[in-house]
C-alpha cells in the first residue's frame, strides 16, 4: 500500500465520521441524500463479497467492515432514526438511471467474466456516480449546511488522493496488459473528484440555484 491509498482511505474515513457526528450531534438529515448513501452501500456490499472468504490484512478488513456497517448505520438513521427530518421530496434522483447503465458496463468491460470480479468491476463503475443524487439534491434546494460542505471536500480529498494513488500504480506496473487493466479506474477516480469538487463548491459558496434545471422525473 502507498502512502496516497493510505491517506486516501483516512479522508473517506474522515468523510463519513463528519456525516455521522453531524446528523447525531443535529438529530436531523436535512440537505443529505438518502438514495445516494444506498447506492454507496450497493457499492460496498459489491466490491467486498471477499471479506469473509479472503484475508488480506487487519487493516483492509477493519475498513471493510467500517465502511459497511457505518455506511448502513447511515441509511438507519436517515430512514429510521431521523426520517422526520428526511427531506425526500428534494431526493428525487432516479437511481435506477445510475444502476442500469453501470450495471451493463460492468458486463460487457470487465477483466475477467465472472461474477465477483463483475460485481467489482460494477462497484468501481457505480461509485464513479454514486454522488449525483447528492448534487441533484443541492441544486433543488440550492443550498447546504457548512457540516455538509464539510462531508463533501472530504470526499473531495479522497478522491483526489485515489487519483494520486492509481498514477503510482501506474508507473510501478509496466506491462501493457495490466495498464490496461488500471486505465479505466484511473479515469473513474477523475470524474469521481470532479464530482465531489462540484458538490463542495456549491455548498462552500451556498450557491442559490434555480430549483429546476434538470428534467429528470421526481418518482422512482
């Protein structure tokens, strides 16, 4: 492991402990986007099917399971705990217009076709956009509060240390086949970091945008 996964792996730590001590310490989920923390966990529950079957070390099973179950934990208290404060009117993102697509990438671009290293594959393509329905989120309300914006250039952090991380991957493997094999997630890290930086600067800045500029249906 190198020192950029390493840090990489801290800031989304970071990034969810903010968001977790922001909705106890708030007891509210106001301006935070249920369906995109789903398809986070559709992402975790994916890339680690390994985890009872395959030892790597105790730190990459420790984070496993943090990011799995405070993932989860998330979700109880947006739509358990805290659903009072839940604004699900303004989460109205089609998740199922993130799913399919990637869904389908993952079958027909993926290294080698079986159903683990395709559920992997899918967890990369999915979490490439997982962060939309957070963004469509803050353009209806065109506003946040600053613990969000907080979350959000965490995210931005590890994103942007997963691309540092995937060029020292790149450089230290030299065979064509397995450059190929890193090109792909190399681009996903990039739209992934200019995803959270959008987020972040929206909610920085507390842009007021027009609640509707995107014709996308309020109903899943």
């Amino acid at each position: 492991m190198n020192i950029f996964r390493l840090l990489g792996d801290l800031s989304h730590l970071a990034a969810i402990l903010i968001l977790l001590w922001k909705m106890w310490m708030s007891r509210s989920v106001s301006g935070i986007s249920a369906r995109s923390q789903i398809l986070y966990f559709v992402v975790f529950i994916t890339r680690y099917l390994d985890l009872f079957t395959t030892y790597i070390s105790a730190y990459n099973s420790l984070m496993k399971i943090f990011f799995l179950s405070a993932t989860g934990f998330t979700i109880y208290l947006m739509l358990v705990k805290f659903r009072s404060t839940y604004e699900k009117e303004s989460d109205s993102f089609r998740i199922e217009f993130l799913l399919l697509p990637t869904a389908c990438l993952a079958l027909i671009f993926n290294h080698h076709f079986d159903v683990t290293e395709i559920l992997w594959t899918f967890s990369i393509y999915l979490e490439a956009v997982a962060i939309f329905p957070q963004l469509f989120m803050l353009q209806k309300t065109g506003s946040a509060e600053t613990i969000t914006a907080h979350y959000l250039f965490a995210l931005g952090i590890y994103r942007g240390l997963y691309i540092l991380n995937w060029v020292m991957r790149s450089v230290q493997i030299h065979t064509t086949k397995r450059i190929s094999s890193i090109l792909s997630p190399f681009w996903l890290e990039s739209s992934r970091l200019f995803s959270t930086l959008i987020s972040s600067m929206y909610t920085s800045l507390e842009l007021y945008l027009p609640a509707r500029t995107w014709n996308c249906p309020s109903k899943v």
